[in-house]
C-alpha cells in the first residue's frame, strides 16, 4: 500500500504547523492549573509519597509514574510548577505524534491540525496532561503501539513485533491496564487476516520481551502475594459506579467532547471500511473490542481506554482532509464544530473557573457525574476538581492540633490519616511546618507501616471515637475539619489528639476496603 513516509522532508508549513500545536499544546495544558484556583490534586500528592519511596511496584500501580517523579523532584523540587512540567510536555508530544502519524498516513496540513486539534480538545485530555498521573503516559504509549502495528503491515516487517514488546513492556511498568489493549490485540488478530502473525515467531518473541520488561513489578507482586489484583477487585467491588451500557458510551462521547465524534469515527470508519486501510483491520477492530469490553464492564470510569483516540484523531483527520478535498464549506464546519463544543467544555477539562463559577457552570450544562460510589463521593463540582481543594487548609488545621502537644509530646508523636490524599498532603505541603511522621493504612501506606518507634501522643484526622478509646487513654476532639468544594467525604472530618496509646496502632485509620477513597490511581 502506498502511503506518504515520514522519511520526506516535512514542508516548511508543515514544521510551522507542528512546531505552532506542540508549543500551544504544552502551554494550553500546562499554564491554566497553575495560575488558577486549584491545586494539587489527591493522586499528585500520593505519587509524590510513593517517589519518596522508590520501589518495584506498589499496591495500586506499577513503578515508572513514582520513578519518573523522584527524578522531576530531585532536578526541580516538589512545587506544582515543577510536578505538572512533564504532564504538559507528554501532552506536547502526544499531540505531535498523533499529527505525524496522520501525516505517515497521506494527511496534508488540515488532515494534521484536525488531528492535533481533536486531542487537545479532548475534555479528559486535558485532564490527563493538566496533572501528573499514570495516565500522563499513557496515550504516548499506546499511540507508539499502535504506529509500530501500522509499520509492521505497511513496511511488512515482522521483526518490528519486538519493539512493540518494548514498548508495551514499558506500558506495563506504567499502568497494568494496557493489558486490555494486548487482549484487543489479540482478539482483533484472529478475526482478520493479520492472524498469520500468530504462526509466526516474532510476535511471541515480543510478548516474551514484554514481560522481561516488566518481570521486576511481576516479582514484586509476586513478592507481596499480589496486591494489585486485590486492590483492582476490591475498587470494581466498592468503588467503581455501575454504569449502564448506554451511559458507558456516551460518557465516552462526552469526555472526549462532542467535537471529537465526527473525527474519531471517520478514523474508526477508515480502519474497518475503507479499501486503503485493508492491511490494518486490526487497528479498528483493537478499538471495537475495547469499546465493547468497556460496555460490558459497566464500568462508569470513561478513562479506561482514552489513550487510543489520538490513533482513531490521526486516521480521521487525514479521512476527513481527503474526503472534504473539494468541499471547502465541510472543512470549515468540522473545525468550526471542533472549536465551538471545545470552548463550550473547556472548563470541563480545564481549570479557568473558580469553584463557586465552575459549580454554576457545570449546574447549566448538567455535566456533573458521579464516577463512583458511595454517598461521600459528591460535590457540587466535578470530582476530578473537587480533589484538588482543601488540601492547603487540612495542613493548617493539623498543625495547630500539633502545636497543643507539649514539647516532649511532639518529640514522640505522629499523624495518622485516613488516605493517601490527606497523609501526602501532609508530607509535601506540610513539610516547612516541621510536623511529625505521617502514616495512613491506605493503598502503600499500609507497606510503608504504622510507627517503627513507640509512640506518646498523636494526632488522627477522621476515625471514630469510640475506635480510639480502644486503642488510646485520652481522645480529645481538637477541631473539625472544613472544605468547601471537597468531596463530601472530606468536609467535616473530626481532628482528634489522643494520648498514651494502649492498642495496635496499625489499625489506626484503616479505610473501610482497600481502594474505595483512591481517585484514579491504578485504574
């Protein structure tokens, strides 16, 4: 099959149109969550514990997110400036990838900017390179899989297998969900004609290299009787929302903004229809069966498989630029369509809005939904900004329970939390105000472990009193805790100083199921 390689030099406009997306796309996704209302949200604040702490794996994600950030803080620090930095240039990279891989595909300039455009309009996008996650890496990744599964067809060259083995091995090391993509994978190869790689030995021979990639977080897991798959059990149990079916799809629709959807199906459409894609049936059918399978999970997470849109933005931005070659009126409506929805949910994606202006918004555009359960997992703005309040404020209202302590007190003390959002808030936002050790039994916490020395006094936020009479001989409320855009499972939260300990201090704050407070992390 003829198609443009990216072996020809780029045009001039071309370098401009890349260069001019890649700049704007690095800023767009990084400047509006520093200069706005918001700060770090929950799952930035464990990713920093869990980089203070390096290790093969976690209870709830692999090791590649934590290590990348422990290399972040140690050239540039723990300020918000520096954490969200590399979110913003995968961003930049996701979208220059994704117009280049248009560009391998036969698109000319507009075929490009619609791709590059498509992601970064992209509600979830937007979240996903606006904070620093798992799911920072994910798009570039899979995206890297799925070009290297196109060159394979197109250059017929089998021995590419093993660097898609690499790459997906690093995917394992970042997030445990690309699995779904290697059963999509799967799946797709028997039910059309590039089944014939299955026969042959460089496929399997890059499922090995894969696996070699990350075999250290599999000994890990192995190590510590595989805490992942419990926490993924217990979060499908306890935390994940059930969805209907058609909910599953059209949150998909939403959170990729309806801006998109003209884009993606026509990228959708070219893999599975069109006479020039035959070689690559796969690709589209890779995206049919996660669609379904997200379907049939019920699953009210609509994250689970975003990052392969940029491949279906690439093929539909060069469908759409040659199907609309001689109808100048539809390219205008399809960027004019692009541009309106996305500024319509760009506050969805983007923190420009203060909380009590986003809470208005969101209230008119009825575009609130609750992505899990449990009657504390609601605010009156999205969860995904509600997570990023209070956090400033929890630290002040510690630390004067702190200063009631006595100087020996203080000197034998600790904090116990009842997750990983307050114990990390605690550590890198209270880390000036000289507060005594945190711990929390949540997710890795709990492995990390209660106090390694005995104890005088403490400070506990949340729990119950008559769990710590059990457990101490003086509990005394010191204040309440207030937050007011928080998830209301935060608001109100008692602050106890108890004294004199009598009982296991492990069970200090144990959440009620391992994972059900998490945000996104691990999913």
């Amino acid at each position: 099959m003829d198609i443009t390689t990216t072996s020809q030099a780029l045009a001039s406009s071309e370098k401009r149109l890349l260069t001019l997306f890649a700049l704007f796309a690095g800023a767009f996704f990084y400047l509006p969550g520093l200069l706005g209302s918001y700060g770090f949200f929950i799952d930035e604040l464990y990713y920093a514990a869990c980089a203070a702490h390096p290790a093969l794996g976690y209870v709830d994600h692999p090791p590649l997110a934590p290590w990348l950030l422990a290399v972040v803080r140690a050239l540039l620090g723990d300020s918000l400036w520096a954490i969200r930095l590399l979110p913003a240039l995968m961003g930049a990279l996701s979208v220059t990838m994704t117009m280049l891989l248009a560009r391998r595909l036969g698109a000319g300039p507009f075929g490009q900017a619609l791709a590059g455009g498509a992601l970064i309009a992209g509600s979830i996008m937007q979240l996903m390179f606006g904070t620093f996650s798992m799911n920072t890496f994910s798009p570039l990744i899979w995206l890297g899989c799925c070009w290297i599964l196109l060159e394979i067809e197109a250059r017929n060259e089998p021995r590419l297998w093993l660097a898609f083995g690499a790459l997906a091995g690093i995917g394992l090391l970042n997030k445990h969900t690309i699995v779904l993509l290697a059963f999509a994978l799967g799946l797709a190869l028997v039910l059309t004609p590039a089944r014939r790689h299955l026969a042959g030995k460089w496929l399997w021979a890059g499922a090995g290299l894969a696996l070699l990639i990350a075999s250290p977080n599999l000994i890990w897991q192995m190590a510590h009787d595989w805490p992942s798959i419990e926490f993924y059990r217990n979060a499908n149990l306890y935390k994940n929302l059930e969805t209907p079916p058609h909910m599953v799809a059209m949150f998909q629709v939403l959170t990729m903004n309806l801006g998109t959807l003209p884009i993606w199906l026509a990228g959708l459409y070219f893999f599975l229809r069109a006479r020039q894609a035959k070689p690559w049936r796969h690709l589209g059918v890779i995206f049919v069966v996660l669609f379904l399978l997200l379907m049939a999970s019920r699953s009210s997470r609509p994250d689970r498989i975003t990052a392969i849109y940029p491949l279906l933005f690439a093929a539909g931005g060069m469908w759409l630029e040659r199907i609309t070659r001689k109808r100048n009126w539809a390219r205008w409506a399809l960027a004019l369509f692009l541009i309106i929805n996305g500024l319509v949910f760009l506050p969805i994606g983007t923190p420009i809005l203060p909380p009590d202006a986003l809470a208005t918004y969101v209230a008119k555009l009825g575009v609130v939904p609750k992505i899990e359960s449990g009657e504390g997992k609601t605010s009156a703005i999205p969860q995904w900004y509600a997570d990023r309040t209070g956090w400033e404020e929890l630290v002040v209202d510690v630390k004067e329970a702190v200063a009631s302590l006595s100087p020996s007190e203080r000197a034998k003390a600790a904090i116990f939390a009842p997750s990983y959002g307050q114990a990390g808030a605690l550590q890198l936002l209270g880390k000036e105000a000289d507060l005594p050790p945190v711990h929390s039994a949540h997710n890795t916490y709990f492995l990390w472990g209660p106090p390694a020395e005995p104890i005088t006094a403490a400070v506990v936020i949340g729990d119950r009193k008559d769990h710590l009479d059990a457990l101490f001989e003086e509990v005394t409320l010191f204040s309440t805790h207030h937050c007011t855009y928080c998830m209301r499972w935060r608001d109100e939260m008692p602050i106890w100083v108890v004294r004199r300990p009598i009982g296991d201090l492990a069970s200090v704050s144990i959440p009620t199921k391992l994972g059900t407070q998490s945000s996104e992390t691990g999913q």
